[in-house]
C-alpha cells in the first residue's frame, strides 16, 4: 500500500566512523536505537499488513 510503505532498517555506520574517544552515545549505540525503533515499527507494519512482504 503506498500510503503506508513498509518500514526500511536505518543505514548501518562504517566500522571507522567511531572516533574511538568513548562518546555517550557512541555512533553504534544511536545505531542500536535506531534499529530498535526500526523493528517495533516492522511490526506494527507486519500486524497491519498481514499477507504483506515479508521481514528481511
């Protein structure tokens, strides 16, 4: 349904874009958060679309 696409995961960070210098959040860290935000509305979608595409 185009009014309500299916969710797309966040673009994952290189491995050297951390500074390395112990930033509170690292990078990886927003990344995570990310991707937790990514899967709930995955699911939300999913409960909504049910004969719709599959996860990845």
């Amino acid at each position: 349904m185009a009014s309500d696409p299916m969710p797309t995961p966040p673009v994952q960070p290189d491995l050297d874009a951390c500074c390395g210098n112990g930033c509170d959040p690292c990078i990886f860290d927003l990344h995570d958060l990310e991707m937790d935000r990514y899967r709930q509305a995955l699911r939300a979608w999913q409960a909504r679309h049910p004969d719709g595409a599959a996860a990845a």
